[in-house]
C-alpha cells in the first residue's frame, strides 16, 4: 500500500483494485447461487411435508412445555 502511495504506481494499484473487485463480485455470486439453490430445495413437496410436521411437533411441546410450567408455579 505505501508502494503505491510513495512512488505512484497506477497500474499496481489499478490491478490491485481490479482483483479486489472481482473477489467482491464473486462473493455476491455465490451469495446469489446460495439463494436459488435454497427456494428450489424448500419448494419440494417433502420438505414442505418435514416443514409442517416438525412445525406442528415443535408447537406440541411448547404447549406441553407451558402447560407444565403453568402448573408446577402455582
């Protein structure tokens, strides 16, 4: 970084800057990628199917969980 402050070189800075640019553009690639890849998992039809079970499962033990506490403190 002095390097370039001191004596000036623009085309080691340029391509300093062109490399950042492009790790930064691939991050938000693969971000994206990410993205598309998790909705066409999730609209499955068995991953909705464990989605609502387990829904519906954790719902059940918050409410027996409750439950048990609603008695056990008074």
């Amino acid at each position: 970084m002095k390097k370039i402050l001191l004596f000036g070189d623009i085309l080691y800075g340029g391509s300093l800057l062109f490399v950042y640019a492009i790790g930064h553009c691939v991050l938000i690639f693969i971000a994206g990628l990410s993205v598309g890849l998790t909705e066409s998992i999730v609209s499955s039809r068995g991953i909705k199917n464990f989605s609502l079970y387990s829904k519906r499962f954790s719902g059940a033990i918050l409410v027996a969980v409750g439950i048990y506490f609603g008695i056990t403190t008074f």
